[in-house]
C-alpha cells in the first residue's frame, strides 16, 4: 500500500517549470507517482497549495546545532529538508577530541560534542540524535590548518601541506561535498593561494567543490573574485562563491562587475556557481570586524549584538544605543566587549549592504539560496536563520518580482541538488526521495526581525522529509527521518 497520497495541489518540480495539478504518491521514502493517486495510510489534502521539493540551504553553520536542536526547527517551518553545512572554512570534521573545536572557531561550530575523529564518526553521532532533516558536509580550511598548524602566521611547509591534504581527501573520500575557505577567517586568511590550490585538488577525486568565503568581500571583492577563479582553474574543481555581496557603502553596486566576471568564466567553461541571503545585513564573529588598536568607529555605528556570552543584556542592541547609555565611547565598548572572558565568541549583525545588490544577485541565473545563519538560540540571532526561504518567495517573487516563482524555487532545490552532488533529490519525479513542501505563493512571508528574530515563517504548511511527515500546521512532528548525505553516493549508512 502507499504510504501517503497528496491531492489537490499544485506541483512545481524543481525544474522551473510553471506549476502543473497532480497528486503525489509516496512509498518507502520514496516519490512513487505524479499523476493520480489511489488510496495510502496517510491522505494528505493539500487544499490547493503549491508543492516543491524540499528546500536546500546551501549555507549553514549547523555542524553543531543537529546536537543542540535536532528537530532544526528553525530550518525545517522554512521548508528546508536539507542543509549544507561546514562552511566558510569552519567544520566539525576533521576533530581531535582532546581540542574544544567550538572555540577554535569562535563559537561558530558550537554545540558539538566530541567523540569522533573524521566524517563517518561525525556521521553515525548526529544519526543517532534522530536529526529531522539531511545534512550534507563541507570540510573547512580553517579547521584542517588549525588542527596541523595552530594559528601559524606562515606558510605550511611540505610536510604540513600534505598532513592538510590527506586530512581534505579523507573527508572527501568519506563523502564531502566540498574542500571550504573562510579566508577572512583566523587561520585561513595566512594562507597564499597556492596553499588553497594545492588542497582544492583533493576534491577533484569525487567532483566535489571548492566553496569559498572569499578573502574581501567590500573594496577588494574583485580581487578575491580572480583569486577564486584562479584557485578553481588551477585545481581544475567547481567553485562555489559564497553569500556574495559588497559590504561597505562605497562598495555597493560592485556585485554587477563581479558577476561580469563570474559571467565570463562561465563562458569561458569555467564551471562556477553562487549563493546569496536576503538580506542587508552581514552576521558573524565580532572579532574578526576589528582591530584593536585602531578601532573603526564608522564600522561600529552599524553594529548590532546578535550573541554575546559575556554581556547577555547587550544582545539585539546597536553599539551606538549601548555606549549612548552608558555613557562610553563606542571604541572603548568595543574593546570592553571582546577582550572580557568569552568575548572573541561574541557574534555580531553588521548593516553594510544595499537592497538593490540583493535583487542584482537573484536575478542570476547561476544563484543558490544559503542562509549563512549562525545557529546560536541563546540570543537574539540574525533573522536569516528563521526567514530566509520564506523571505525570497514572499518579498523578491512575490511582492518585488525580481524573479519568477518557478525559477526561484529551482534555485532553491534542482540546481542546488545537482551543484552539491545530492542523489535523487531536488525535483518532483517519480524514484526521487520524498524530501517535499507545501506552501501557499500568496501569503509565504518570513516573520523573523532583527528585534524578534526567533520567529517561524507563514505560509509554510506542509514539510516532507524523506518520505515521513515532519511538520505540518506548525506542528513539528520530530520523526527524526533526516539522512547524512554522501557527495553523489547514497546515504551514510546505507549502499
Ligand atoms: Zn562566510
């Protein structure tokens, strides 16, 4: 017998096609039919609403959060029924578990728990959390150096380049998707480019990516753009910019000649792609915005504390509100702030981008969605981590029209299934795994801001994972059918 049947909806398959009426048919996980459905154990009526396949965040930082909250709320009332994680040079694996990787990397990889050394380790511990959605994993730079190198301010030398490479291709090897660089990043931004050459070609083996927090994102990003075309003809792999944008008010306008850039690659047959979050805000590590022995104020009028352990009452307030009140000068706040005990883990929101670059990013053609959300539920976190999916479908399709229906929900599932290798997933099609969302064009809206951002999307109804039901009315059902998913192989665990 079926498993569940869904009528009355209207299905976009991932393709870019426009929404055509079928049922859907699931069985052993499995989409089994799109045509007419018989009778199943569960009968869905999907009362009209658009079903998609499930969505795929292409940029996550929840290494740590399948431990912390393995029902993913957060990401599962979005309608993302996998996320890519690892990014930005920081990854759970590899791990040595005599070393606090959660402070290696800031707080970013929090909420890991030790036990395992490499990928299927890391694997078979999340797995046995019963996480509600897929997880696919990057291995990052960062913490492949940190771990062969500490924080040498150097060139590896021979014998350490190839300790990192060996521990790349092992992660590769195991089923990563991707070799990633966060080169803004201590230790990642001592590296040359030839370091990130010679570790990018470990991914070569699978066809596995070389995804990249390029090494300037403001007045520089054009140079960072050549370095990463350079890296990826070098190393002969696919490369992934990640969360592209231009900080900085002088720098706005400049993704259009980055995608110029980009666009001549591709020409070229260069096999580049991208992902971006919606959204005017950057979000990350304090730390790293700031010197300080020459704090730049202008920077720090646009600061706002998302996470902050050793000033919990300064969390969803601007820099400039709090120094204000207290009658501080902001550079000394900020001193104050990240040199008090746990204050290098204070994560921040920044207000450096324009609107009008978040459009000219959507309507490439070549651009995925990622939520770069940083998975910290204990204060008050940027709101991509809530909003990001709802927020493309219901403010830049439908409100804004910077891109069709169709095409923002291939953008968000075949085009990212096929970039990061996922097998069987991201389309509606008979064979492939039932990961799936119901949604209603007309009212999907992200409810998270920046003063109450731990608020779950409208408009989401319906999510599918793996064929078991996970969420449905804003009930979160924790079935725990989530899968750890191997670079165009099966599932961990399974052949
Ligand atoms: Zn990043």
């Amino acid at each position: 017998m079926t498993d569940i049947s869904i009528r009355n909806v209207k299905v976009l398959d991932g393709t870019g096609s426009p929404a055509f009426e079928a049922d859907i048919e699931i069985s052993d996980g499995r989409i089994k039919t799109v045509g007419s459905a018989g009778a199943a154990a569960l009968e869905i009526d999907g009362l009209g609403a658009h079903i998609a396949p499930g969505f795929i965040d292409t940029h996550s930082h929840d290494d740590g959060a399948f431990f912390r909250h393995p029902g993913m709320a957060f990401k599962l009332a979005q309608g993302v029924t996998t996320v890519v994680a690892g990014n930005c040079g920081f990854s759970a694996i590899p791990a040595d578990p005599s070393v606090d990787s959660a402070r290696a990397s800031g707080g970013i990889l929090a909420g890991i728990e030790a036990g395992f050394t490499d990928l299927d380790g890391y694997f078979a511990a999340v797995l046995a959390k019963g996480p509600a959605i897929n997880n696919m994993m990057l291995v990052g730079h960062n913490t492949v150096r940190s771990m062969v190198m500490g924080n040498e301010k150097r060139a590896p030398d021979a014998r350490e380049l190839q300790q990192m490479y060996g521990l790349v291709e092992q992660a590769i090897t195991q089923g990563a998707c991707g070799f990633s660089t966060g080169l803004i990043y201590t230790p990642g931004k001592w590296s040359q480019t030839e370091e990130i050459i010679t570790l990018a070609k470990a991914a070569k083996a699978t066809g596995a990516l070389y995804t990249t927090h390029m090494r300037n994102e403001s007045n520089r990003l054009l140079e960072a753009v050549d370095e990463t075309l350079t890296i990826g003809i070098e190393s002969d792999v696919h490369v992934h910019i990640s969360h592209h944008k231009a900080a900085g008010k002088p720098n706005w306008g400049l993704v259009k000649e980055s995608l110029q850039k980009i666009d001549a690659a591709l020409g070229r047959g260069q096999r580049v792609t991208l992902d971006v979050y919606p959204y005017t805000a950057g979000s990350g590590r304090m730390i790293e915005y700031f010197n300080l022995d020459n704090i730049n104020r202008d920077f720090a009028e646009v600061v706002r504390i998302a996470g902050c352990p050793a000033f919990r009452h300064y969390e969803g307030r601007m820099l400039v509100d709090i120094a204000r009140d207290e009658g501080v000068d902001i550079a000394d706040l900020v001193r104050t702030i990240l040199t008090a005990p746990k204050g290098d883990r204070t994560i921040c929101i920044h207000f450096t981008l324009d609107e009008a670059d978040i459009a000219t990013n959507l309507r490439h053609a070549d651009m995925m969605v990622g939520s770069d959300g940083i998975p910290d539920l204990r204060g008050r976190p940027h709101p991509r981590l809530f909003g990001t999916f709802p927020r493309v479908l219901g403010k830049y399709v439908r409100q804004d029209k910077v891109l069709s229906l169709p095409e923002a929900v291939r953008r968000m599932t075949s085009l990212s299934a096929q970039t990061f290798g996922l097998l069987d997933r991201g389309k509606i099609e008979p064979g492939y795994w039932a990961d799936l969302v119901l949604f209603n064009p007309e009212t999907v809206i992200d409810t998270a801001t920046y003063d109450e951002p731990q608020q779950e999307p409208q408009g989401i109804h319906t999510v599918i994972v793996n064929g078991q039901l996970a969420l449905q009315n804003g009930q979160h059902h924790n079935t725990g059918s989530g899968k750890m998913l191997r670079y165009r192989r099966a599932a961990y665990g399974e052949s």
